[in-house]
C-alpha cells in the first residue's frame, strides 16, 4: 500500500502540474477518492462546478446517484474508487472537446493501472468511448451509449511473454449521474446494478 501511495502522490502531482489543454485554468483539479486496491472503479466525465470548486468528487447533482450505486452492490469504502476523465471544470462549456479528451485519458490511464480493478464503471460519452480506444474494444467503437450501457463488456488480459501482466477487466458504460433526463436517471440506477452481477460471476471474471 505504501507504494501506491508514493506513485498517488506523484500522479496527482502530475495531475495539478499539468497544462496540456486549456481547462487547466478552470477550476480543479478534483483527485481521485477512495481505496487504492479498489476492485470497483466509477469514471465520470468531468466534474461539476461545485466538485471543482471544492475538489471533492460527486457532491452534486450526482451525489444520490453514486450513494445508490455503491449501496445496491453493497461496496464497503475498501471496495471502490472515484474518479474523472477530466480533473477540471469544463467552464462555459457544455461539451468536451476531443483535444482535452485525448490529452486527459493518458493520466487517467495511469490512474486506473495504479489502481487495477477489476470492474471499471464508465460514467458519460467521453469517457467511455476513450476506454473503448484505449483498450482496442473494436466492437464497440461503432456503438453509441445508448445501445451498450449497462452491459459488461470484458477488456482482456495483457499477457506478455507468456505471463499474466494484468488480468482481464469488466467496463460496464452508463450515463453520467449528472444528467438530468428522468429515463436516463432511471436507466443509470438499474446499470450500475450489473457491477452486483460482474462481481457474483467472480470465477468466470479472474480466471
């Protein structure tokens, strides 16, 4: 544990150094929250206004959400971790653009190898499809949100040299909890219920 903590300490420094995009000068950065051994990670988009200002995740419109979502799978504080794709307040904007995106998914990446769940939540369109582009999940990269949330879709092992290097991953997209659409809010609650589902077919998913 000591030593995810120093390389915390050094990726978050990284994290509020960075000047990459334009967004470094909007409010944040909001860090990542929770265990560092977590086997459940949850990935929004960005944060909002009121968590950038503060810098503490998923205190807004969202907060509800998230509290139904780590209650419904019963996730003790050890069992999951908190995070964005993009650390700052996205300012007047009311989209990402695709230059923050790319420039952001590179720490965020990091982010998830220091903490190497096993279930990766995708909270948002922007964060889901730089996953799907990370990862190579070809199938996928034709699919909108819309047709793939709530499903889980296994991202698989690296292997090299004929050893395990990281076992395979469950990414599980849904819609951000800040959305303020009635369905989409009703349609969020019932997939996060799939990392419940992920987790009880254990054997299937770390074999």
């Amino acid at each position: 544990m000591l030593f995810k903590s120093h390389f915390q300490t050094q990726l978050n420094k990284k994290i509020k150094e960075c000047d990459s995009c334009s967004l470094c000068k909007n409010s944040g950065p909001v860090l990542g929250y929770g265990s560092l051994d977590a086997a459940v990670m949850f990935i929004a988009d960005a944060p909002e206004p009121k968590e950038a200002r503060t810098g503490i995740p998923f205190i807004g419109k969202a907060k509800e959400k998230m509290m139904h979502a780590v209650t419904i799978n019963n996730l003790k504080k050890g069992d999951y971790y908190f995070t964005y794709l993009i650390k700052h307040s996205l300012g007047k904007a009311t989209t990402i653009n695709s230059d923050a995106e790319t420039r952001c998914i590179d720490l965020l990446v990091e982010e998830i190898e220091l903490v190497n769940p096993r279930i990766i939540v995708s909270m948002g369109f922007s964060v889901t499809k730089q996953l799907i582009k990370h990862y190579k999940l070809k199938d996928l990269e034709v699919l909108k949100l819309k047709d793939m949330h709530g499903n889980g879709y296994i991202i698989p092992a690296v292997i090299k040299h004929k050893k395990m290097r990281r076992q395979k991953r469950y990414l599980i997209p849904t819609w951000s909890p800040c959305i303020d659409d009635f369905v989409m809010n009703d349609q969020f609650k019932l997939d996060v219920a799939t990392v419940g589902s992920v987790r009880n077919l254990g054997i299937l998913l770390y074999d």
